[in-house]
C-alpha cells in the first residue's frame, strides 16, 4: 500500500506494548466486540441532519502485542515498509529490563511521529512535566490509568484510530488545499492576463475558474475538519462546510450570510472581531485558539488556521478549526488530580512538621500541670494551653488522613462487632431527636483495618447525618457481605474485584444537590455556616478508606436524604479483640538504661528530661550513626532504644534498631512517628519486642508505654544490664 495516498477506510490497527501478557489478552477482549447500536442516537441525527445514518457495522481491531521498547520498535517499522502503519500504541510505563514506557515512545515517534499513543500505568512514575519534559509537547498522546476501564479503553480506541485517520485525511486535504489555491491563484492571473491581451477568450478563462471552484468546493464540503469563507469586506459567513455544522449545532441557514461576532468566535475573547483584525496584521494565523457557541449557548474551544486569499476578485479568509473541548476537559481532569496529589503531599508534610512542634507542647505543659506550686491562674492557662494543643493534634490527624498518610496499626476485626461497640457512642452524637437503626448481618465481616481509623469513619458518616437532619430524623446503619464483578468496577473506578464488606450509613434529611455531591470529599469544602465546620471530615472518611485499598459511594437528592456507602476488601484472617484503652500511674522507672535517638533537639532534650526525672538512666542521640557510637561505647548495656523513624545522615530508626537488637535480642523498641509514609518496611511493626507511639503525644503517654515495654521485657526474664543487676541485688 501506498504511504503517500490517502487512506479512504479507517485503521483499526493497534499494538500493545506491555511485559504482561495478560493485559495483552485483556486488550484483545476488550477491543474485538461489536458496537453497540444506538436507534434513539440515529433517529435524532435523521431529524437533525436530514440524513439518514451509516449502518454501524462491526468492528474488531486488529492487535499485535510486543513486550518489550525494542520488539514494539520493529513491529513498527515492519509495518510502515508493509504500508500497513499502526493507527495507535497502547505502552506500558514499566517494562523491566530495557526501555521504559517513556524511552520507548520517543523511539516510536522518531521512527513514526503519527502514532497516537496511549500511556498505559498502575504508578505515578513520571509527572506530566516529566513526560513532556522528555517527549515534548503533543496533542497525540493520553495517560490511562491500571486498573483500566473496559469502555474507557474502548472510547479511546475509536477515538484515537478515528482521530489518527481524520489526521491522515486532514493532511492530505490541507496539501489539496494549499495546491488548488494555488493553482486558482496562478489560473487567475494568467486570466488577468489573457483578458487584458484577448476579450475573445473570456469563456476559456470562466470555464477554468469554474472548473477550478467545482473541484475546490467539493474538496472544502468533504473536509471532515471545520472549516469556513468569510468575506473580508462586510465580515459575514459566504460557505461552511458540514463539518462545521456539526461542531455548532446549527444549520447552513442561520449561519451564511451572519458575521462571526453573531457566535461569538474570536481568539480573544474580550475583543470581538480580534481574529480577523490580527489576520489584516499578519496574512495567516495558524493554530489560534478561540471559543465559539454552539445553538445550545454551549461553549466550545477549537485551535483556528486562517489564510487570506481572493475569491471572485474580492478578499476572503478561508478559516479551518479544529474542536478541542474534549481535550482540554481531560486536561482539567489531570490538573485536579495532580492539584489533589499536591494538596495531600503538602498536607502530609505541614502535619508531619505540626506533629513535633505539638509534641514538644503538651510535654512541656503536661510536665507544668504536674507541678504543685503553679497557681490556679497560671494551672488554667496551661489547661488551656494543652487543649488547643489537643485541638491541633486532632486537626493534623484529619490531614494526614485526608492525604493517606496517618500511622495505622491494622488488625482483623469485625466491623459487626465494631459497630455494635459503638451504637451507645452514637446515639449520644447525634442526639435523642435522631432515631438510630442497626440492620447487621448475621455472618462476621472480618476486614484488615485499624481500628481506630473504621470508628472514625463510622463517627464522622453519623456526625454528618445528624448535620442534615437538624429538626430529627432516622440514621439507618446497615452491613452486609457481597462480591464486586467487572460490571461493578467498571461503574466505579475505585472499586477493586472481590470480595468486600458493605456498611451504609443512611438518612433522611435535607440531602444534596448535584453540585455539592461533586464536591464533598474535596478538603476544607464545607456547605455548614462559618465554624461550624472544617470540611475535612469526608475528607478524613475519604482518605481512610483509600488507605485500606475500600472506596466510598454516595446517592442522594435535594430533600429526600443521603445514603453514604463504603467498602473494604474482607480477610480470612481471625478476628483479634479490639484494642482496650487503659492508664497506667505506674510509669516510675527502676534504673533501666534507655537510649533515646531523635533528630529535632527540643523534643529529644524533652524525652530525656521527662524520663530522667521518672528514675531512668537515659543516653540521647541526634541520628543514627551518634546512636552506633553510643552503643559501643556503653557496651550495648541498655534496656530500651526509643528511636525516631527518619532521621538524617541515611540510618533509619528502623534500620539502628535492627542492628542493635542483633547485638542484644531482648532489646526492647519503641518507636515514633509522625505519618505512615515513614513506615516504609511494616514488618518493623511485627513481634512482641516492639511499640509505636505516634506524634504528638504528652509525656505521660511516653511514661506509660516506656513502663510497659519494661515490664513486659522483665516479665518475659530478657537478660538485664549489669548496672541492673547491680541494682537488684543490693535490695532487701
């Protein structure tokens, strides 16, 4: 086949380029299906366009597969000396060893830049900037993410085929173009000529002018790319093509004959008339991008090419535009969800930091609320000091939330018993004028969570509801267990297949229009009057369940109540008894040696004097290469090592606590924290050797689970430190 002739049937060539053979096959199911017939569609383009619709006929693509950058590179090259290029690529971002899905694109479009390329992904590898940073910009490729969508991945497939076709169609339409203007610009004036030398071949001269309009009509009618002549002198519309039409939703009628300012189309939109002004500075504009309104009062965006010529002695602009609404939509797609990745990380990092500045806080005043000389003034102001540290602590623990990075400790529990635990809790949240419903199901749904993070979730849905109903109402929590097919996931792209555990959380009151139901998990976004609310507690919901791979659905209507539904992937793993909140006032300690390891100087000089002044033999270190040195030189005879996560100079607390508890196994380990992302390697988190303490905490708290790891140590009969023993013996 030809390369340089123009294709008159679409290309439904597609190569899959992936180290995954099964998202090969996945393709190949997904593409070879018929398309669906649409009556009520063609019906309304019979009555619209007074045509009646092309029979949609089956469709199968035509896949190959490569699985790695090089293979997909010759197949591509095998099929342009074969004449038979491919219409798009789906790629895969990773492919170990070799090329990665980027360095294999730009191998693609050097060997073949007409590809459409799809990015196919799990992981968020590459930013876009990184991307066009490396690729440059092109309107030829679009990001997909894993797991993908059955239908999304067919739309793209027509749309990207069709689109590399219209491409091939435009190009050769636009090189039809340029040539018959210019032969019509060179025919006319060879006719200039022949009529100021001979009147006598007038008619010559007309019938080649006809003949040449004739060809450049049909050329200009069959475009299937926008396009329009508009007279210069009174700036009014003399031909557009169907495709033009389409794009404004209406007939030749009301558009022939009309200036351009009558759909509001000009590049810039606070100076009607503006592109035609600049076509008189310049001659030409290529690629422009301008807004136009269709019938409908919809607003359109298309990138216009204009060029000046002479049509029957009088200047005209022949304009030519390409729709990009869709486009850029999915463009705004991608920027708000990078804004949200953005917002999350920056809220990760504010909390992080929050959390030792709270830290060092409610230490300070929880050890100036234990002294008995303050006076009752100076006692209720530190009170209050600690409270808005509380405060601020429980706003950071939304935000870390919100951003997937809060501490969690899951275990298997049953959301069943969780919820009857909390009914009590419940019904004093949302008060004696809200009637509270448990509809449980009887079989046990047993999920890997954190406990704390499931009663939170359950705490602000109620909460919620009984913002909604402020004159009183019903709240209705129902559980049950089901299993999440295709046809599920497909419906929401968050919802992983399985087996899952269901709760919702339904009420009857004022419910939500369509606008605020877009918008309610954003954070800080609030419908509540000013301080009433924060706007992070679906956020918060959100967020925690993200972190436990569930999702969140939402139905509701203005007047008619909300129903909010969540779910989280079940376990066969037992359940475990829910966590039982108890304070020890023995946190006195016996002369044990702990070594304390903590970067930020003002909450490690608090750890050690809180622990010091409780009887403890404490060594401190800023990281974990002065914490080595530390041990070596008191011979590794500690008890304890509290150690911070992440610390600098590139030893982890989890990495020094390994090493130490290789020198003396019995060690006991607590560590602490700010945000789970520092918990890289949860294993840390396994056996009876060790605890977590997260930020931001008070010294009490501390106290209490150094007393307790302690004691457990001594209790399972560790080998204790010589000064210990010492210790030991010399009591009566």
């Amino acid at each position: 086949m030809n390369m340089d002739r123009p294709r008159t049937e679409l290309n439904h060539r597609i190569l899959v380029i992936d180290d995954n053979a099964a998202i090969h096959e996945d393709f190949r199911k997904i593409l070879c299906s018929a398309l669906v017939h649409r009556p009520a569609l063609d019906a309304a383009e019979e009555a619209l366009f007074g045509d009646q619709p092309a029979t949609q006929e089956q469709v199968c693509f035509e896949i190959d597969s490569a699985f790695q950058g090089r293979e997909g590179l010759d197949k591509v090259r095998l099929a342009m000396d074969e004449g038979r290029p491919y219409a798009m690529a789906f790629v895969d971002v990773r492919m170990p060893p070799g090329w990665d899905g980027i360095e294999t694109i730009g191998h693609l479009w050097r060997q073949y830049p007409e590809l459409q390329i799809v990015i196919c992904t799990a992981y968020s590898d590459f930013s876009w900037d990184e991307i066009v940073r490396r690729l440059g910009k092109s309107d030829s490729m679009v990001i997909l993410k894993k797991p993908f969508d059955n239908v999304e991945v067919l739309q793209l497939a027509h749309a990207l085929t069709k689109k590399w076709f219209l491409a091939q169609q435009a190009r050769y339409q636009f090189d039809d173009l340029d040539r018959l203007v210019g032969v019509r610009t060179r025919e006319l004036q060879e006719a200039n000529e022949r009529l100021q030398k001979e009147i006598g071949e007038r008619r010559l001269v007309e019938g080649a002018l006809r003949f040449s309009e004739e060809r450049f009509s049909k050329a200009f009618q069959a475009s299937p790319i926008p396009m329009a002549i508009e007279r210069m002198a009174d700036q009014v519309y003399v031909d557009v093509n169907d495709a033009f039409l389409k794009m404004t939703s209406l007939p030749r009628a009301e558009i022939v004959g009309q200036e351009p300012k009558q759909f509001q189309i000009h590049v810039d939109p606070t100076v009607p008339g503006s592109l035609l002004a600049r076509l008189k500075e310049t001659g030409s504009l290529r690629n422009q991008e301008c807004t136009l309104h269709t019938k409908t009062g919809e607003k359109r965006s298309a990138l216009v090419s204009a060029e000046a010529f002479d049509l029957a002695e009088e200047p005209h602009v022949l304009l030519i535009m390409q729709d990009i609404t869709e486009r850029l939509s999915l463009e705004s797609q991608l920027r708000q969800a990078q804004k949200m990745e953005a917002v999350g990380q920056l809220a990760a990092g504010v909390a992080h930091d929050f959390n030792n500045i709270l830290t060092i806080i409610q230490g300070h005043a929880s050890l100036l609320l234990a002294s008995a000389s303050l006076g009752r003034h100076m006692a209720e102001s530190i009170k209050q000091v600690s409270t808005a540290a509380d405060r601020a602590a429980a706003l950071t623990r939304q935000l870390l939330a919100f951003s997937r990075k809060q501490v969690m400790q899951p275990k298997a529990l049953d959301l069943n018993d969780l919820i009857r635990q909390l009914t009590k809790m419940l019904q004093r949240l949302i008060g004696e004028h809200i009637t509270l419903d448990c509809e449980l199901s009887a079989e046990p749904l047993r999920v890997f969570a954190d406990y704390g993070c499931m009663e939170q979730v359950l705490v602000n849905l109620a909460v919620n509801a009984r913002d909604a109903m402020p004159n009183g109402g019903r709240l209705t929590i129902r559980s049950g267990a089901l299993v999440i097919d295709a046809q599920s996931t497909a419906r929401h792209p968050e919802a992983a297949p399985g087996r899952v555990a269901g709760v919702s959380v339904t009420d009857t009151g004022c419910g939500m229009s369509s606008d605020v139901l877009g918008r309610i998990f954003e954070p800080f976004f609030t419908t509540k009057d000013v301080g009433k609310g924060t706007g992070l507690g679906l956020a918060t919901v959100y967020g925690i369940l993200r972190q436990h791979d569930g999702w969140i659905e939402v139905t509701s209507q203005e007047g008619q109540g909300s129903a909010f539904t969540f779910y989280v992937p079940l376990t066969e793993k037992p359940s475990e008894a829910a966590p039982i909140r108890t304070t020890s006032t023995a946190d006195r300690g016996s002369n044990e040696r702990i070594l304390v390891v903590e970067d930020e100087k003002p909450l490690r000089e608090l750890i050690c004097g809180a622990l010091r002044s409780r009887g403890y033999q404490v060594s401190a270190a800023q990281d974990g290469g002065e914490a080595l040195n530390v041990w070596q030189t008191e011979k590794g005879q500690f008890d304890l090592l509290l150690t911070d996560m992440v610390m600098p100079n590139g030893i982890s607390g989890g990495r020094l606590a390994t090493r130490l508890r290789s020198d003396q196994p019995a060690l006991q380990v607590i560590y602490i924290s700010g945000y789970c992302m520092e918990l890289a390697d949860r294993e840390l988190l396994q056996g009876d050797h060790c605890a977590f303490l997260a930020k931001p905490f008070d010294v009490h708290r501390l106290a209490a689970l150094v007393r307790e790891r302690l004691d457990r140590r001594n209790h399972a009969g560790g080998p204790r430190s010589e000064r210990e023993e010492t210790v030991a013996s010399a009591e009566p």
